[in-house]
C-alpha cells in the first residue's frame, strides 16, 4: 500500500509540487499544540486508570507510561499489544503484579475501541445518507455498520458482564492450550478477578468512570481537531463532520489490515473518503500523511525520548504516598 502511495504522489507530482507551494505552514504549530493536548487527556487518563486499579506507582510515573504507551499504541497499532507490552516493561516491579497492569491496559483499551465502534458507524451512517452512492458499495457500508455494532455489544457484555468475561477467557484458555500446550488457566482467572475488582471500583465511584469518559473524549476531540487543522494547513476548508468521517473510517481500515500502524491502508482510505466527500485526491492525501507525520511520528520520536529517560532513572517502581 504504502508503494501504490508513493507512485500516486509521484504520477501527480506537479499538483502536489502546487499544493504544497500554496500550503499555509505558519498553521503547523497550531496541529502539534492540539497534537499536544490529544496526548495530555490520553496520557492522564492511562494514569488515572492504573491508579483506579490499584497500581502502586507515582502519577508522574505512570502519566509518563502513559504518554510512551499512547504514541506507540498510535503508531504500531497491534491492538494495543505494542504500548501495553511496553508499559508492562517499565512499570513490572515486586510491588506492581503483570495482572494489574494487563487488566488496567485492557479497561484503557476498552473505552478507545468503544468510542470508535460508536463513531465509525456515524461516520459511515455520514457518509451513505450525504452522498450517493453505487448500490453494492452502499450494501457493502450498512453490513460494516452492523458489524461494528454487534462488536461493540460483544465487547461492552466483555466488561461489564463477569459470566460473559470468564466464559470468554475460559475459551481463550482452552484456545492457547490446543495451540501452544500451555495451561494458561490460572493467570486468565487472576486476570478475571483484578479485573472484576476494577470495575466494582468504578462502579462504586461513577464520578471516576465520568472522568474517565471525559479524558477520552477530550483526547478523541483534539486529535480530530489537529487532523482538522491539517487540511487548514494545505488551503482546505471542510466541515468537521467530514474530517471526522474520514478520520474513522481510515482507523478501522487501518486496524482491519493487521499492517502494524495501518501504514498505508489508513492513508489511502483516508484519501479516498475525503475525494469522495469533495476533496482533491492530491491534496486529501497529502492531508492524511502531514497528519500521520504531525500525529504520530513527532509524538513517538519524544516517546522514545522519555523512555530512555526512564530507564536512566531506575529504579523507578516507588510504593505511592
């Protein structure tokens, strides 16, 4: 995917040469301060959530994590694997168990995927009510909006529904062990219990789970606004609804692909859902790569800054006060 890009530019060079001699730049730094502000709200509430589960960690610590594991999450996108394995890393210790840290990641994941399985449908519902459409694409669009919504209620019966979870990971379990031959039981059902014991806590507390939602929302609100500010930057105008539309159908292309990042796939059919609500090829996909660049590139290279940071800091693991 990632050639078939690189050819497309390079076939239109002197448009692109064109959009890029008219960009207004001077509006970069606007997209990295909301670039910014995304991975404040992401980073506080990664911390916010281990603290709810119990981790025994500094804040400072963990918003650290937190920033490291959102921009590798962002970047390599494996379902999370990546960031949460990188988390793990840096946050294992005598005091902080591998089951904490898993079942706080999975709950951080879980309120990502939700929000996303709840606007790709809107963005989809966008898309088919707004234009028209050739009949097997539009057929094609309202399956993917069943889907997307069968899998948010599977997921959401995953969390809150301790009989569905630990039939879920009792079949994990079994699955492993006719693959791999290795019991992995007892840690699925220490998995099963820390996590139950978290949302207990948040149901307990709803005014934590409310900031919770609202740490994510804010992080979902200002990464579209610095994809909003990137058409701004290459002389676009669109509505919102369009930049978010796009923005959520490249996700789940991306996530679709099993390319570690989407790399590609999230670019070009960002592209082509913005040519299809209006926008110029060229410049739809000069839009998604300056986002890609401003986003998620810039954001890991200082991710790897602070994680060398942390390892020359060790020991880091400190009981919190």
């Amino acid at each position: 995917m990632i050639i078939i890009l690189i050819f497309a530019v390079i076939q239109d060079w002197n448009k692109v040469k064109s959009v890029l001699h008219e960009a207004n730049w001077h509006l970069i730094p606007m997209a990295l301060v909301l670039t910014l502000v995304s991975y404040l709200f992401s980073s506080t509430g990664y911390m916010v959530t281990n603290l709810i589960f119990g981790l025994p960690v500094r804040r400072l610590k963990l918003w650290l994590v937190g920033f490291i594991n959102m921009t590798t999450n962002n970047l390599i996108n494996l379902g999370g694997a990546a960031g949460y394995t990188v988390s793990a890393v840096l946050l294992k210790s005598p005091e902080v168990q591998l089951s904490n840290i898993f079942a706080a990641s999975l709950f951080n994941t879980y309120l990502y995927f939700i929000f996303g399985t709840i606007f790709l449908p809107i963005s989809l519902l966008y898309v088919i009510l707004t234009h028209h459409l050739p009949s097997p694409a539009r057929t094609g669009l309202i399956i993917v909006v069943g889907l997307a919504i069968a899998f948010a209620i599977i997921i959401n019966l995953g969390v809150f529904s301790q009989r569905f979870r630990s039939g879920l990971l009792r079949f994990i379990a079994r699955l492993v062990f006719a693959i791999v031959r290795r019991d992995t039981t007892p840690s699925m059902v220490k998995f099963d219990k820390t996590f139950t014991n978290g949302i207990n806590l948040l149901k307990a507390q709803p005014n934590r789970l409310i900031g919770l939602l609202l740490l994510v929302t804010g992080d979902w609100v200002f990464c579209i606004a610095a994809l909003w500010a990137c058409f701004f930057v290459l002389g676009v105008r669109v509505s919102i609804g369009i930049a978010a539309s796009g923005f959520f159908i490249g996700i789940a292309a991306g996530a679709l692909s099993m390319i570690p990042g989407g790399l590609g796939v999230q670019e070009g059919s960002m592209a082509g859902v913005y040519a299809l609500l209006g926008v110029t090829f060229e410049r739809a996909l000069l839009i998604s790569i300056l986002f890609r660049v401003i986003y998620y590139f810039i954001p890991f290279i200082i991710g790897l800054i602070i994680y060398n940071w942390i390892l020359k800091v060790s020991p880091i693991n400190k009981t919190q006060n």
